[in-house]
C-alpha cells in the first residue's frame, strides 16, 4: 500500500507567516503538524511508500526537514507550481502523481499533511482492510456552521449513504476529514476528471463516488483540528499542549509572566512580558508587551505593545516608535 501526505498548498489565510514556509512545518507541541502523520505511517508495516505530494516553492523546505528526521519512507513528490492560481486542485494533483510515480495499481491512503488528528493512523486502516471499500474518516464539528464549509456524511451503519460537499444548509454535523483509503481499482482518477468533474476538493471526486460504488466511514470523537487559519492553528496548540506551555531550553525568559497554552522556540527573548495562549518563534524578541492569542514569527521585535489575535511576520519590528 502506498501513502500520499498533501502537502501542496500556499496557506495564504495565515500570511505572513506561510508566505515563505509550509504550514505543514509550523511547531505544535515538541513536533511539526506533518510530524506526526509521517512518524505513524513510518511505523505501519503496511505501508511501503509515503509520498509527500508538494510544489516547487516548498519542495526544498520539505526535503531539508526529512532529511533532518530518521524516517526512511518519505520522498517528495513535487507538481510543478509555484503560486496559488497554478494549482491543478487535490484530484488533478493526485491524477498526476499517481501516474507520475506509476502507482494505479496499489491501494492508496491519501491524508492531508495539515491535518491534527486524534485517532490512530492504523485503526484506521484496519477499518479500511475489514471492509475492503474505498473508506473516509469522519468528525461530529458539532456545527451546522462549520459543516457547511466541508463534506457532509450520512451514514448507515458505517456506510456512507449520502455524500454533499459544503451544502448551503447542512442537516446535521457530521463531515468528512481529509483522510481517505482507495482499492487499487479506484485509484486512478482519469473517469472522474474526464468528465469534467471538479479537480479541486476531494469531497467532490467522494461524491461522485458514493453515487457509484460503497464507501465506508471511520467515526471518531476524540480531537481534530483542519490547520488553515491562525485560530485554527493556535486551537491545535492548545491541544497539543494540554493547557502547559513549551519554552525551548535556549530561550530567554526575564521577568515574564508565562500562561496557559504558549509555545516559546529556541533563542527567542520574552523580557518584561505577559504572554499566554500564544506561538513565539526562534529569535524573536518581546519586551515590555502583553500578547494574547498571537503568532510572532521569527526574527521579529516587538516593543511596548498590547497585542490579541495578533499575526506577526517575520523579520518585523514594531513598537517603541519603530514600525
């Protein structure tokens, strides 16, 4: 069996902090949020390849940091993009590297690499094994709001029933996560995209299937979190750090009042500071300041300042009369 991490996208909603980095990368606890997706496949005896399924603009950021690992099953697959408006979608990415690395014949386990989920990569295939059946992994959000901006699920038993992708009015709340196990015999994609089908989200290509084929689900309650938003990310810290805080031991912390839920990197300096809820980047410098819920990406000083939902890029200085 062969896995794919999708790892393509530009993350423009947490510019600019992604400008210039995947958000697959970003910190949350002691690992990165592709971590812990490429640790569990790497584990799994049934997995024999994991593809991470990237663009030109970051491949080199995702081939310097497996290198930095011990895994052995990673190796990048690249499309050939380098801006958002270039993407060929998920299924038009996934059709390509499929035939790219001459896999059409193997089962596929296709997950997204900015995904923080709770349950075990390999309960889940075993979900997918037991009933031999193209398999999605399924969330109660809890929200008819949030369904709507993903792919609904109904269910009877663990058969998917009904499939709609982001409905304007959902009837309930569970949805589709972007976890997916193909047979082999559905892991081309060139019947759906010959017909003019869309490309771009997944939830469109299980729609199409559902209406063709049986598709199982893979329920769980536990935590999920969909890493596309600076709330998003910074909920997924929380997650991860269960309330505490993670201060990297060449940081420097002086006269700082640290709270619930903040990640401090390495060779960051916090001086004269409250912070809480919050994701501090290397070599970054706070002083005299209160932040709150906030981002400071590396490199960046800031001074004086009263911050709350706060996204700093890089290499920025504000506050003492500098901007």
């Amino acid at each position: 069996m062969k896995a794919v991490v999708l790892a393509g996208g530009y993350a423009t909603r947490l510019w600019p902090v992604t400008k210039h980095r995947p958000k697959m990368l970003l910190p949350v606890g002691e690992s990165t949020v592709i971590d812990r997706i490429l640790e569990e496949l790497e584990e799994d005896d049934r997995i024999d390849d994991v593809f991470v399924s990237t663009n030109e603009r970051f491949a080199p950021d995702f081939e310097a940091h497996v290198e930095e690992t011990d895994l052995e099953k990673p190796q990048l697959s690249v499309e050939k993009t380098t801006e958002e408006e270039e993407k060929f979608g998920v299924i038009g990415a996934l059709a390509q590297l499929v035939e790219r690395e001459g896999i059409a014949d193997e089962d596929l386990l296709v997950i997204a690499g900015d995904n923080l989920i709770s349950f075990d990569v390999a309960d889940f295939l075993d979900r997918f094994e037991e009933h031999g059946a193209p398999t999605l992994a399924a969330y109660d959000v809890g929200s008819r709001d949030k369904a709507s901006s993903y792919g609904l699920v109904e269910l009877d038993g663990d058969r998917v029933v009904d499939f709609q992708e982001k409905p304007d009015d959902p009837k309930s709340t569970l949805v589709s996560i972007a976890c997916y196990a193909f047979p082999a015999e559905h892991v081309s994609f060139d019947e759906y995209l010959a017909g003019d089908n869309n490309p771009d989200e997944p939830g469109w290509f299980i729609q199409w299937l559902v209406d063709r084929t049986d598709v199982c689900a893979f329920t769980f309650d536990e935590a999920w979190y969909d890493i596309g938003t600076p709330e998003s990310y910074l909920e997924a810290v929380a997650w991860a750090l269960d309330g505490g805080n993670h201060v990297a031991e060449s940081a420097t912390l002086e006269n700082t009042s640290i709270g619930e839920n903040v990640h401090v990197l390495g060779d960051a300096e916090v001086v004269d500071s409250n912070v809480d809820h919050s994701v501090v980047f290397p070599e970054a410098t706070i002083r005299d300041s209160d932040v709150r819920d906030s981002i400071i990406d590396r490199e960046t000083h800031i001074e004086d300042l009263n911050l709350a939902g706060a996204l700093i890029g890089a290499h920025t200085q504000i506050g003492n009369g500098e901007e």
